[in-house]
C-alpha cells in the first residue's frame, strides 16, 4: 500500500455498491460507452455490448463537487478522450480507454454545459470545447490543453447561456452556435475558421439576438434530418422554430403540470420530449414544422397558442417505479456503430441505467402500453451478479452468526508508519488489521481464506454503540505519542487507546451528545489536549 | 412515524412557501428589465465618497446590474489639479456580480417551484437533497456579492472600463468597480512610471481585491508603480435587503435539514 516512494491507492468496495446519484450522461460515439457523471463527483464508465447490454467497468475519481455536464474531447476514433466539469469549476480531461485523467484545470465559474467542435486552422483541425454556464459568455476552451483561448461576447443584454446548440449546415457551409440565455434571448455567433485566427485581437460579439420568450430553457437542439429547424425545450412548453430566421412555428404547452426537461429529434417529423419524473412522449410534429411539406412556415406570425397540439404518439415508461431522491437524467443519442441506432438512455439516483430502443417505424400505439425498456441494470445489480463478491476490507472478521450482511465498518484510519489498519464498527467494537496481509487475503485467493481469524488481528471493545470517528494523532504531529489511538462514538464518549498492548487508557464521556469528528489543533495553538 | 409523515406533508411545504416568498421578495430587489411590466428599470443615483478627505468624489447611476452613468471627480494631491471624466452617453458598465447573484437567487425558486403543494415527498433525503440544492444557489449568490473579483493591475488596466470615459482617463489613472458586500464601491489608482534605469526591484503584483501603493506591474511594455490609491464606496440599500433575506432563506433552509436528520439519525441508531 506504501511504498518508499510509490503509493498505490488501493480500493475495495464491500458488498454494498457506491452511491451513484447520476447528474449527467454522455453515450460515446461509436455507441460502445455511456459515462455517467454522479452528483459526489464520480464518474462511471459502462460497457455497452453489441445487443446493448450494459456492464460497469470503471469509477473516475477526479473532481471534488458534482458533475454538471460531460463531452467528448476528440474528433477521431483512435483517441477516446471525454472532458467532465464539475459544481466548482474543475475540468477534466479524460482517456476513457483506461481511465487516465491527462489534464486538470480550475476556474471560478461552473460550467452547465461543453460541446467538442472541431475549427480548421490553416490545414489542420483544432478540437475546440465550446463551454458555457454560469458566466454571460461562451468560452472557447483548447480541447488538449483545457487553456481559454478566447470567447463569444454578447452586446445586447449579456447574461447567462443556459443553453447552446451548434449548427452544421450543409447549405450555407457556415457553421454557427445558437445560444439561448436565461432571460430567453436568442443569440447566434458564426463561427467559421476566421474566428480562431482572430485570438484575442478584437472580441467576437454576436451575429444575432433575437427575444424568443423562452423563459426556463432547458434544452435547444437542432434537426440534423432536416437542417432546417430547432427545438427549444423550456420547462412548461417546447417550441419548434425555424433555423433559418428563427420564427416560431409552433408551440406545445406541457399537460397536467409536468415540467419538460430535454427533447431532441428523433427523426425529421417526430420529437421526443422528457419530463423531471423520468416519462417521454414522442410526438408528431404538424406540417406547418416540416421542410418537406407545402404547408412549412404557413402559421409563422399567426397566435401560435392556437394551433393545435400535435398528435401524442406513444409514451415510454420508466422501467420501475422506484422511489427517486432527485429527478433523473434522460438525453437521446442517434448515431451509427454496426447499424444505425436510435437510443433513449435515463440515468437516476440510485445509479440505475436504463435504455429504449427507439425504432424507425414508430406507429400510432396503444398510449397506455408504450414502448418497453430495452435494458437496464444498475451499479448494485452488477455488484451482485459479481462471483467472488466484491470484498470489503475486513469481511472475514465481520460475519456475524445467523446474519447474512456483514458488520458495517463505520470509521478507519491507516497507520503506513505500523502498516496497520484501524477499522471502527457500527457495533462499537475496533479491529486493528495488518493493512497489507489483510489487502492480500481479500484479492488474492487461496488456502488462507480458509482460515479462521485470519489475518491476525486486535479488537478493541469499549464503545457501546457506532464507532463514529477515529484519529490517530501522532500521525499529524509528533508530539504525540506513538501509542495513542482515540476514537469517538454515537455514546458520546471519546476513548484513547494503547494500540500496541490494547489497553484502554482513559474514556471520556462528558460529552453532551455524539462525536462527529476529532481534529488535532494546530501547532501553534495554546490549547493543548491530551 | 407519524410525526415523521407530518413533517413531510405539512411541515416542509409551509417551509418551502415561506423560503419562496422570502426568495421572491429578494428577486424582486434585482429588478429585471425583461420580466413582466417591461417598463424600464428605474435609476438609481449613488453619491460615494469618503469621511475624512474629498480627493474622490463620484456620483454614480445604477440601472438594474448596469451602472448607465458615472461621474468622477479627483483632485489630484501633487498640483491639486481637480480632474473630471464621465461616462460616455452611449457606455454602460454591467456589474457582473449583481447579474450572477440574481441568477442563482432564479435558479433557486425555479427549484422551489417545482416542488409546490401539490408535491408529495416520500422520503427524508429527497427534501435534503432539495435542500442542498437551494442552498448551493443562495451560498453562491451571496458569496457573488461578499466576494469580488480578484484582479490584477494589468487586467483593471486592460478591461474594457478604461475605455469608457470622456474625457479619456489619463494613462496615470485607473479606476475599478465593484460590490462589496452591500456596498458599491469605486478605486481609484494613480500611477507612475517606473524608468528603466530605477534602482527598484521590480516585483509585479498578484491579483487582489484593493491594491496598496507600491504595487507594480508592466502594461505594454511600460512598467508602473502605484503610488496613490483612493476608495470610496457607498451603500445600496436594496442589496443590503438581499443580503439579509439570503441568510434567513439559508437558515431556514438548514433547520429543515436538521428536522429531517434528527428523524433519520434516531433510526440508524437503534441498539441492536
């Protein structure tokens, strides 16, 4: 576990899956991973076979708040980088192939969301993350070096983008970002190579900026079958406008007081919308939406309130109705991998994914079946399917007769200076294991499992209930003794230890509630403890 | 039990009314131009000077997060030169810090809001969650406006605020604004040149809120020194406002966290 000059982080899990409470989801282009950003800050990587089954295969420790958005961070396939952002400002850059963070920025401000965009410099392609999120521009950020090189202003009316969509249009060989801010302003920049050999000479404003009234704007998506029109999804309708002169063309209120939270195009004449409870309803757009009709753009002008909703087409359910802590995230991906797929991907707090095939060929159904989940599988499923279980640290102490979970371990604290492990229980008692022995028995297998009270070990009993903190203190400063070991309970008593002969030395209970944390003072301070 | 099933029916949407309201009434200290009326927002003159000296004085007009007028006058201590540079007509300066703080107040009602009466909440940690959440926005706001922005002289120097005055600020001067707490406050930075040849160490100085004289830095090619810095601030009352209901919302916020905790704790720790 420690070396003299290497130490190698060692993680065993227990039986008992991590929380992962996914904040945001990100399927990689080849539709061969999803990654799932949770809301402590960890991300998962998932295996997504051929027939979609889905198989957890990393956790990506790197970022101290919750993951507030992910992208992919390159444009060919032989290099699979995704970048994440967390709620305070970190970035990182990630190799999803083995799990490597390459780069590690800080800012002040959160970003909301990134999209890879790939400028042309001269004769080569640079990837750009275009980021934007709790500032009034949209940062361009290098996608190798995570440096700011410059970023998209706002003349009228500057003020946080909550969301953003870039636009390749085949037809006018310009590409442009199309931003809505929270005060529902439209904002367009062109972004073509020009922009990125302007560096921080003259800042690049906006092209356009148009008030849309788009209050709460929770998603703005543009039709990659049409190139014609633009989604914008707020929280109490979604609308379809146009993404040439960005007109209105219709707009759906939602039912029943849902709260919309995306939407995207599942194909040129339908959209997928998903509400905060986890539900998505495909609709039919009218033809007054489509391109292709005579009748496109016929009620630009006209009181849209007044036309009427188009056709609910069917409803996809979620798979359980579990209970959630916070809504769930959804987000739509079509692509192609062997064949072209068309994937609805929920993630939700309790670290469950689940996926609907969305087929080509979506007929009018029976609204109250819907369509059925494809799969779905969560981080404790797996956990359990796993044969040997996954181990925890001291398992093989924690079996308790008759009762199938083990002891829960509630505090610990290693010791490198003894190689010892000090692990407290919720039970009160505290076990002091050889840390690398114990490491051994639980990875590698052998006659030694076998063994009864092994790897040899101390338990302490003192505490009558949860072990609720442990410190040992000359580990912080020297002027401690060796010997000393304090530990703190839910019996609000703290009790110093002798952890070479296991003697209790003294207990301390005038404590007028439980222990929550003990912390040694700093060096220069007057108050001393003992 | 039972108490606990109230708690979560009645108790947290009486808590999560009054937090909406209390926010509300804080949302509605950062008049925004767009919402509603569509009337245009009302100015606001802020005289800002200090007790002791009259070497600065500005008067300056906050519109909304945008200061749309300032004046300032400076009477120099070398010749007693009495300077005067405005605003140009057509310039606003936008406050970055009151935009950000009235964001995450919004972003903490849009929370509120979709967990009205007629929200069912089955378990504790869904309401801590919540709770959180609101409470990351309202810590994040509040700390918009008790924290500035720290900067360096070359950033104040560059920053597009030079450029907004007429008469020109002369190349000595520098001038930042910015929200402290529930003040406005204006910097004003005289400077002068430092010659190659000085015997001085050149030592450029780090981002910071306010610079002391004797800061240097190089701004295109050219180094400076400070050598006087004049503060002058003045109060908003309605950020003041703000500020008060920010806190009371955060309160209220965490005693329904520690209503909820006391419940779950009592649980996880029945003896065996």
């Amino acid at each position: 576990m420690a070396g003299n000059s290497l130490v190698l982080p060692i993680v065993l899990w227990g039986r008992k899956a991590p929380t992962h409470c996914i904040s945001t989801l990100l399927l990689m282009e080849d539709a061969s991973m999803i990654v799932t950003g949770c809301h402590d800050g960890q991300i998962c990587l998932w295996d997504l076979s051929l027939d979609l089954e889905i198989n957890p295969r990393a956790l990506l420790f790197g970022h101290t708040a919750s993951i507030t958005c992910l992208s992919k961070a390159s444009a060919s396939n032989e290099k699979q980088y995704i970048v994440s952002a967390s709620e305070s400002g970190e970035m990182c850059l990630w190799d999803v192939n083995d799990g490597r963070c390459i780069e590690f920025t800080k800012l002040a401000c959160t970003h909301t969301g990134i999209q890879f965009y790939q400028f042309t410099v001269g004769t080569q392609r640079e990837g750009r993350l275009l980021c934007h999120g709790h500032y009034p521009e949209i940062l361009v950020v290098d996608a190798t070096s995570l440096e700011v090189l410059y970023s998209l202003l706002s003349k009228i009316s500057p003020d946080w983008i909550s969301s953003m969509t870039i636009i390749r249009s085949d037809r006018t060989q310009e590409d442009t970002v199309v931003a809505v801010s929270v005060t529902g302003i439209l904002k367009v920049w062109i972004i073509t190579s020009e922009v990125s050999r302007m560096q921080d000479t003259t800042p690049v404003f906006e092209e356009e900026s148009k008030p849309i009234y788009c209050q709460n704007c929770q998603s703005i998506s543009f039709c990659a079958f049409t190139q014609r029109s633009l989604l914008v999804v707020c929280s109490k309708y979604w609308r379809v406008f146009d993404a040439g002169d960005y007109s209105l063309l219709c707009s759906v209120p939602s039912e029943n007081d849902q709260t919309w939270t995306g939407g995207d195009f599942v194909s040129a004449d339908k959209v997928i919308v998903w509400t905060e409870d986890g539900q998505s309803f495909i609709y039919k757009l009218p033809a007054s939406c489509l391109p292709a009709s005579d009748s496109f753009r016929r009620d630009v002008g006209k009181a849209v309130e007044n036309l009427i909703p188009p056709l609910l087409y069917s409803v996809l359910d979620r798979a359980d109705k579990q209970l959630l802590i916070c809504p769930p995230v959804t987000r739509f991906f079509c692509g192609h991998r062997e064949f072209s797929y068309k994937l609805l991907i929920q993630g939700d707090s309790s670290g469950r994914l689940c996926i609907w095939s969305v087929p080509d060929t979506l007929e009018q159904q029976d609204s109250a079946k819907g369509l059925q989940t494809t799969t779905s599988v969560s981080l404790q499923e797996a956990f359990d399917k796993l044969t040997p279980r996954p181990a925890g640290i001291i398992d093989q102490l924690s079996l308790i007769p008759n009762i199938n979970e083990p002891l829960k371990v509630t505090a610990s604290v290693y010791i490198p200076a003894h190689g010892r492990l000090v692990c407290g229980r919720e039970d009160g008692s505290i076990v002091i294991v050889p840390a690398t022995q114990t490491a051994i028995v639980q990875l590698l297998q052998g006659e030694h499992m076998l063994r009864r009270g092994w790897p040899p070990h101390r338990t302490l009993r003192g505490h009558r209930n949860k072990i609720t903190c442990l410190l040992y203190p000359h580990q912080v400063s020297s002027r401690y003794d060796q010997r000393y070991l304090i530990s703190g309970g839910v019996d609000f008593s703290v009790i110093i230890w002798d952890i070479f002969s296991g003697e209790m030395k003294h207990i301390f209970c005038v404590h007028g509630g439980e222990i929550t944390q003990l912390l040694v003072p700093p060096e220069n301070c007057s108050v001393s403890f003992t | 039990e039972e108490e606990f099933k109230w708690l979560l029916q009645e108790e947290v949407h009486a808590v999560l009314k009054q937090l909406q309201d209390i926010l509300k009434e804080a949302s509605q200290r950062f008049t925004l131009p767009a919402s509603g009326s569509g009337g245009a927002v009302k100015q606001e003159n802020f005289v800002l000077s200090t007790s002791g000296t009259d070497q600065v004085k500005g008067v300056l007009t906050l519109q909304g997060d945008a200061l749309c007028q300032a004046d300032v006058n400076l009477k120099t201590p070398r010749n007693n030169q009495l300077l005067h540079f405005a605003f140009r007509e057509d310039k606003q300066w936008k406050l970055q810090q009151i935009q950000d703080a009235r964001n995450h107040v919004n972003q903490a009602i849009y929370l509120l809001m979709n967990r009205d009466v007629n929200y069912q909440f089955k378990t504790g940690s869904e309401v801590l969650k919540l709770m959180d959440a609101v409470m990351l926005q309202l810590s994040r706001a509040r700390n918009r406006l008790t924290t500035p922005a720290t900067l360096t002289l070359p950033e104040i120097a560059s920053s597009g605020l030079t450029k907004m005055f007429t008469p020109a600020l002369p190349p000595d001067i520098l001038v930042n604004f910015y929200i402290n707490l529930n003040k406005l406050c204006l910097t004003v930075y005289q400077l002068h040149v430092l010659q190659p040849s000085t015997t001085k160490n050149f030592k450029p100085a780090g981002g910071s809120i306010l610079h002391n004289p004797g800061a240097m830095f190089e701004f295109g090619n050219q180094r400076y020194e400070v050598s006087h810095v004049h503060k002058v601030e003045c109060v908003v009352p309605w950020l003041n406002d703000a500020l008060v209901f920010f806190t009371v919302s955060l309160q209220l916020c965490q005693q329904l966290k520690d209503k909820i905790s006391v419940f779950s704790s009592y649980w996880n720790y029945r003896p065996y």
